[in-house]
C-alpha cells in the first residue's frame, strides 16, 4: 500500500493495481480479526478486494496507517466545510433554507468518515473539525430555535438606539422582533391599531442599518395608490431621503413592462370608466346576438341557467327557503316575482312557447270565505281557458321538511275538486318533475291533452320581449362584471378548468364561458388594436415576464403591505420575483381578522394557508393595539373568532376600562312628527361625554344607509362641536376616530351581515368562499368596530335586527343596554317571530281595518296576527292564549282550538260565552263556544 498522488494504491503480489476508496475506511466491517489472522475488505476502484491472511498485527498496522492516512487527506476538505457552513450562519438571520443547507453538508461531508476512531492513537491529528461537523449533522428544530433567539437577542442589542428613535414611540417588542426576523417568509400578524406602518418602516430602516441590503434591493408594495403615497411619505419623515420606493402592485407591473419592452406602455380610457366598459360589452352583446348560434346559447342560457339551482326540500324552514328567493331576486323574464324557482322556470318556458299568462291571477269564481281567501291558482292561460297549478311534493307525495304534509294534500285535494266542480281547465305540476329533467315534457303533454299547441316564438321575438322587460340589458351588465373578473384572474393553463370544475353549478358557469369568451376576445382585440393595456394587464403581463426570466429581478426584500387583500395572481407574481433571486426573502403584513375584499378577488387563505402557499416562515403577532380599549377588543376579538378558521392571537390594549364600550339602541325606525330620530338621539348623548371636537364616523354597511350630504350638514350644524364623518364600511378600513355609530343593523338583502348573494357566475370567478356562514360579513362588523378610539354604538330596530346584534344580546357579550331608554316591543323581540315561515319577525302595519303584525317577509309570507285590543302591544302565543307581552297590561285572548282564531266573548240568552271570531249566521263558520275558560296567570315572558 502507497500513497500515490493523494491516491492509496494496493498492489498485489500478482501486480494488480486497485486504487482504495477513502468510504473503505469508514466501515465497520472494513477489519475483520480471526483467532489468528486478520482480513481486510477495502473498496476499490474495481469493487471489493479482500485482503486475507494478514498477521494481526500487521492487519491493525495497515488500517492505523490508512486511516491516519485519510484523516490527514479529510481534514482541509472538512475546514473547508466548516468555512462555508460559518459563512451561511454568518449571512445573517439563521433561516430554515441555510440551516437546512447547513445540516445538509455536514451530513454529506462526515458520509466520508461516518465515525472517527480513538482519539488517542492518533494524537497528531485534529478532530476538532470533524467533532464540529458532527455537531451540525445533527441540529434539529430545538438548535434553530436557540440560533434564532440568540441572533434575535444580538440585534436587538445592537440596534437597540435605532428601534427607540425610529419612528415617534419607541417600537414595542413584537415590532422589534417583526423588523429583525429574517426567515424565508415572514408573516406579520398585525391587528387594528397595532402600528403596522411603524413596523414596515422598522423593517426597511433595520434592513439598511445593519448593511443586510442596499435601498435598491428593497421593494414595498401596497395595493391602492393612497396607501403607497401615505408609505413613502413615511419613509421618506422617518429614515430620510434613503432611496427606499414604496409601490403599488399595478405601477410595478407597468415598470416591468416598460423594462422588457423599452418603452412605457399606454393605458386604456376603459381602464377607469366603466360606463365606458359596459357600453362597449353591450355593443359586442346585441352584436353576437345577430349571429344564430349565439341567439341559441343565450336563450337557453336564460331559460335553463338564470338562477342558482336549489332543491327547496334542502331548507329547514319555509323562512329559510323565502330568504334564497329574495336574496337572488328570483323573478320571471317579464319581471315578476314568484315564489319559488319552479315557477319561475315555468313562468319563461309559457314566454318562449309563445304563450300569454297570468301570474297568481284569482280563480273565476268565487272561493273566499271566513276561513281562506279567494283562490289564486299559479297560473292562468287566458287564451285557453287553463290553470296550472306547481305543487311541491316529491315521487312520494312528500312535501319539505317545513310543510304541513296532510294539510298540503288537503289543499290540493280541494283545488282538484273545484276545478271538477266548475269544469275549469287544469294542468298539474309536480317539485320532482322540475329536479329529473321532465317538467318541461309533462307541460307539452297536458297541452296536448287539451289541445293546446305552442307556437313557439322566434328568437328574435323572444330576445325582444327579454329587451322589453329589461332582462338583456341586466346580462350585458353582468357580463362587464365577469369580463372583469375574467381577465384580474390572469389565468394560467389549466386554473380556468379547475375553477369551474370546483363551482356548486359547473354547468351554469360553462354555460355562461360560452357567452363571455367571445365578448373576452372582442376586449383583447380592442386593446391591441390600440396597442393599449388595463390594469389586469399590468399584473398579467409582468407575471409571464418575471416568470420567463425575461425580466431581471434586483430586489432581495419584499415587504408587502395589507397582505390579506392578495390576490392570486399578486400573490404568483411575489412568488415569481422571490424565486428570481437566489436568498430573497419576503415580508408580509396583514391581519385575516380584517379581510373584507373577496369580492374584488382577495383570497384570505394566502394568510391563513401562508405555510403551505409559501413555504417555511416565521408568524409575529403584534399583539398591543393603541387604539381602542379592552371593552371594544373584547367585543370584537370574541365575534370574530367565532369563526374557527380565523387564526387566534390575543390582542391586548394600552387603554383599560371597567365599563362596557359597545353600546346597543334598540328602537323603532320608524320616526314620530317632531322627535329627533334615533342618529340624532346617539349623537346627543356622544356630545355629553366627548371632548369638544371629537371625531365621530356614521359608519354603514351600504352608502345608502348613510345620512345624506345634506342631512349630514344639518347635523354637523346642530352638533357643531363634534366633527362629523359619514363612510361605508369598507371605506374605513385605515381610519380611526373617536367615537363609531354603526347603521344598518338589519337583517335582509341589504341589512348587515347582508343577505345578497353573489351571483353564481362571479361566484365560481373568486377565491373559494368559506363554509363559516357571513365569513367576511363577520369580519367587516370587526373593522367597524374596531374604528373607534373611545366607544362604539349600535343602532337597531329589534323587529328586524342584524343576525349579529341578536347574537352579541343571546350570547350576553359585554355591551352596554341601558345608555337609551328601550320599549317593551324592542325587549322582548325574540318572542315575536313569524310562526309560519320561523325565521320572519312580526312588525307593526296598518290595513283597511286597522293596525295589526305581519311578516316582515311579506308577500312571500302573508302571515299576520292581531295586537292586542288594550294597548296595541304584540301578542306571543302560549298555549291556547295569546298573552299580551306588555307586563302592565297582561291582557289574555284565547285561542280557538278548531280553527286557530281568536275566540271573542259574547252574550247569548243563557248569559255571556266565549265564542269564535270566525263565525258567521250565513256562509262558512266557525260555531265553536265556550261557557268559561280560565288563565292561570302569565307565564315567564322573558326580558
């Protein structure tokens, strides 16, 4: 054996040469030692070769020598190990890509030796480096974690001068902690009023102060313009003219076009005019509609797919089911309202086929009597003499899960006999027929049957009566909206088909492609005949640029502001310029508790799935809001994290308090001749405790739902020492002032959380929804809150509350209830619900014959009950009475137990009896009497 040009070289007696693999001596088995010989097994360039025989002496000589050897030949390759281990724990924060890397190369470099022998037989050598690559090889999450704390700890030391004077108030911990951590992606979770701005400033000044970065490696990205000024305005006070630019998403996109192609690209007048926009979809729209294969796409379009499908035996109450008819704004082509979709779909095959009807017309003879109104069957054909009734029962006569079986046969039972009796046409429909595909088939068969046969209108007709009722002008809106939608996605192959594989109503949406598409590419067309680009384009473009490699990324540090509000396609774009540069890193600042944007394309799951879409990162809450008290987070952190996939932080507050600061009017919105309404009552007792000029925003859900210009001068006059501001909720988000009213607390379309549904073709165009119900609703009643510096109020009518204010009174969060006088009614609203239709409220009207309570789900559901004869309050049914719900009157009125009425009391000639109030000497009665019935007391009403 000989070492030969830092080769071993074993040469057999038979001159066979084989050059020694070092892993040979890595070995456990590389010796082998018998009673008196000893044997070598030695990798080689020609495989193994089994020296045998040896003495054992000799045998352990030969190994000494070759292992002193080959640790004398590893030691400068470990040290140069080590070297570039030290420099990638020098670079700066121990991240999990160079720790990763670290561990990495220890591993591989000790493969060489795997163990090292008695340190004492070979006392001329080092092991020290080896012993330390053994060390690294075995670092786990537990090392990182205290590398970490101990560079977190270094810097905060060292900088500790810059972190106090670099923004007004010396920077908290967790900000300090936020600005240092330098992991491969770094989530700032920052909550309302925890100084969010400080910390992205922090961040970029501790960048350049520790000579990690230069300014032009540094990128600061905000999504609205405002904000990116407001960003280096901030900068700009703070760190000095430091070369630091703070950008939006759109005006990096647009420089990243202008560097590829050399040139600053021009901007379409479409891009902020959608007036503009949608008159020129309409004009495409009537164009493709001249074309007869489009014609037959569109008519079956807005016969088969207008409305999202719903089974209506899926619901749990009748309530419910009306809520999805009002929410989607179900109406006919000719713009009728109807109350299920099964009629709609009837109503707009009658127009197609060419023939007349009538909606819900009254029966031509009379039925009314003390007991049931006239009868109005579904539909009438007054050309042919037929009615058509849509009953809503499935193959087994079963009726939904909210439907009184027996008295639905009943009633259909009667309808039959009465079209018997008189000799009247009828067509009957079934719930089931609509679900497997038939009910269009069957209504061609009953005509038949009586002779009935469609003339089925042109296209052009059909398309002219859809004019007329409004219905094509409507589509062409919606088509400006998914045109929109469609191109600020900036798809990719293959994420169009997954999205709409991925919608409740697949087909719907590739219904509604096969309208669009065309209108997409008569857009594009426009724009590069005009050699124009849009906003979308600006992400779009410079998304295949960075991603091409045709754009050149310099920027190591991306610091991304209100990072809730990412979108895909902003979020493939960071990805893309991070992954352009090599060590990049990227800095995000947002809290989930506050995205209120899906509709414009946010998808919240790049925060809460931030791991997963981004890889290996580092979470620092800020956890001291400087804004509110204790009372307001109380409130607001405990709804919002109702929802369980919001991520959990606890948010302490700088202000205490003792009292609750989230106060709740509960009064009528209707207002009385000559009393201040309910705004003017909140803003006169805030002018009692503020401090001359407060600030004071009327915060609502919808604008509408705010004072008008007008309204809001008079009542800055008449509160002059308060300073006034009316916003929507959205429009808030960002701002602060002293006191917070928030309007609109009511439930419905328009109510808040609002009840309006998305359409389904925008639908499968966002991020996926959430399966927490009013997810982001939940979320924008956080932000509206969380607005206030000093007290939040809430005004409602109980009659017809907010989801949210029922739940803050039944889950007993801490608001104040006796700031305002409140009514008996308002108190005890959860007794007065519709007991018809379970989830509508019984509000005050006024009728022909007087004042009584309705549904406030009218007409859907007709339900009414009388108030009572005393002193006009509601009445809440217990038993067989009817009990009067104000506690100083106790009025009783009991109830007739075969027919439902109120019984009155009467005098007779055998002396006073309770008799119902549905009797009549002639016609149809009720002759049901009582000689006493006897009330036990009130029961427990409630407060």
């Amino acid at each position: 054996m000989q070492l030969v040009d830092a080769q071993l070289m074993l040469t057999t007696a038979n001159g066979q040469r084989y050059v020694v693999k070092p892993e040979s001596l890595a070995n456990n088995n590389t010796m082998n030692t018998g009673l008196f010989f000893s044997d070598l097994r030695l990798a080689s360039d020609q495989g193994v070769v089994l020296v045998k025989g040896l003495p054992k002496q000799a045998c352990e000589e030969h190994l000494s020598w070759l292992t002193s050897i080959w640790f004398r030949q590893l030691t400068p390759v470990m040290l140069q190990v080590l070297a570039e281990i030290q420099s990638l724990l020098d670079e700066g924060y121990p991240r999990t890509s160079r720790l990763k890397r670290v561990v990495a190369l220890a591993r591989q470099a000790i493969k060489q030796f795997r163990r090292l022998p008695d340190k004492t037989a070979y006392p001329a050598i080092d092991f020290t480096p080896f012993e330390a690559l053994q060390f690294r090889a075995e670092w786990g999450e537990a090392d990182f974690i205290w590398l970490r704390e101990r560079y977190l700890q270094q810097q905060l030391t060292i900088h500790q001068h810059y972190f106090d004077e670099v923004e007004s108030k010396p920077l908290t911990e967790r900000q300090r902690h936020a600005c240092v951590i330098d992991e491969d992606n770094n989530l700032v979770l920052a909550g309302a009023g925890t100084g969010k701005t400080s910390t992205m400033v922090g961040r970029a000044g501790y960048l350049l102060q520790s000579s990690q970065a230069r300014d032009d490696e540094i990128l600061m990205l905000a999504f609205a313009n405002k904000a990116a000024v407001e960003m280096q305005e901030r900068i700009e006070k703070r760190l000095g003219d430091c070369g630091i630019t703070a950008s939006t998403f759109h005006k990096l996109g647009k420089d990243i076009i202008a560097s590829v192609e050399g040139k600053q690209p021009s901007l379409t007048p479409l891009a902020d005019d959608d007036k503009l926009l949608a008159k020129h979809v309409s004009d495409w729209f009537e164009e493709h509609l001249k074309q007869p294969v489009y014609q037959k796409l569109v008519l079956d379009y807005f016969q088969n797919y207008l409305y999202p499908v719903n089974n209506a035996f899926d619901f749990e109450s009748e309530g419910a089911y009306f809520d999805y008819i009002l929410a989607n704004d179900i109406r006919t082509l000719k713009g009728e309202k109807v109350k299920s979709l099964g009629e709609c779909l009837i109503a707009n095959y009658l127009l197609r086929q060419g023939i007349e009807y009538q909606y819900e017309a009254s029966y031509e003879h009379p039925t009314a009597d003390v007991f049931f109104r006239q009868y109005q069957p579904d539909f009438y054909l007054s050309d042919h003499g037929i009615y058509i009734e849509f009953y809503g029962i499935d193959r087994q006569g079963n009726t939904a899960p909210y439907v009184n079986r027996q008295a639905y046969h009943e009633g259909m039972a009667w309808k039959q006999q009465l079209h018997q009796k008189h000799g009247t046409k009828l067509v009957t429909l079934y719930h089931y027929q609509h679900l497997d595909g038939t009910l269009y088939s069957e209504l061609d068969k009953q005509f038949a049957n009586f002779g009935v046969k469609p003339e089925p209108l042109p296209p052009e007709a059909v398309l002219e009566t859809l004019r007329e009722f409004g219905a094509i002008s409507a589509f062409a809106l919606l088509l400006t909206d998914l045109l929109k939608r469609y191109r600020a996605n900036c798809y990719e192959p293959g994420q169009l088909d997954k999205a709409i594989d991925a919608a409740d109503n697949p087909q719907q949406v590739q219904a509604a492609l096969s309208l669009l598409l065309p209108v997409v590419d008569d857009y594009q067309r426009l724009l590069a005949r005009n050699n124009h680009i849009d906003f979308d384009d600006m992400i779009g473009k410079a998304l295949s640029y960075v991603k091409s490699g045709r754009f050149k990324s310099r920027w190591k540090y991306l610091l991304v502001d209100e990072f809730q509000d990412i979108s895909d396609a902003r979020a493939r774009l960071v990805m893309y310029l991070r992954d352009s540069v090599p060590g990049a890193s990227l800095f995000c600042v947002g809290d989930d508790w506050q995205a209120i944007y899906r509709f414009t394309g946010s998808d919240l799951q790049f925060t809460t799935d931030f791991v997963s879409r981004f890889g290996p990162t580092q979470t620092t809450p800020l956890d001291l809001t400087f804004r509110f008290n204790n009372s307001i987070s109380d409130v607001a952190s405990r709804f919002v994290l109702q929802n369980p996939t919001q991520v959990r932080k606890q948010l302490n507050t700088l202000t205490r308090v003792t009292k609750p600061t989230v106060s709740l009017m509960r009064a009528d919105n209707r207002i009385s001749p000559g009393e201040p309404d309910r705004i003017e009552k909140v803003l006169q007792k805030i002018s009692t405790i503020a401090e001359p000029g407060s600030t004071i925003y009327l915060l609502g859900r919808f604008g509408f739902n705010l004072p008008d210009y007008a309204e809001l001068k008079r009542l800055s006059r008449q509160f002059n020492q308060l300073k006034l501001e009316c916003f929507s909720i959205h429009a808030s988000k960002g701002k602060e002032a002293d006191y917070v009213v928030i309007l609109g607390l009511e439930s419905g379309k328009h109510g808040f959380p609002s009840q309006k549904v998305t359409h389904p073709l925008l639908e499968a165009l966002l991020p996926a929804k959430e399966q927490f119900e009013y997810a982001e609703e939940r979320r924008l009643f956080y932000v509206a809150l969380t607005r206030a510096r000093h007290r939040a109020y809430l005004i409602t009518d109980m009659a017809v509350a907010s989801e949210f204010v029922v739940e803050l009174i039944n889950d007993k969060y801490p608001l104040e209830l006796n700031e305002f006088e409140t009514s008996l009614s308002q108190q005890l609203f959860h007794l007065i619900k519709c007991l018809k239709c379970k989830t509508g409220s019984m509000v005050p009207r006024a009728g022909q014959f007087g004042a009584f309570f309705g549904c406030n789900k009218y007409p859907l559901c007709n339900h009414k009950e009388r108030g009572c004869s005393k002193c006009s309050s509601p009445m809440k049914r217990e038993g067989r009475f009817k009990v009067c719900l104000n506690d100083s009157c106790n009025s009783w009125v009991p109830v007739c137990p075969s027919c439902g009425a109120e019984l009155v009391q009467r005098t007779g000639p055998y002396g006073t009896f309770w008799g119902c109030r549905n009797y009549r000497k002639e016609g149809e009665s009720c002759s049901h009497k009582e000689q006493v019935i006897e009330f036990k007391g009130p029961m427990v009403k409630g407060t």
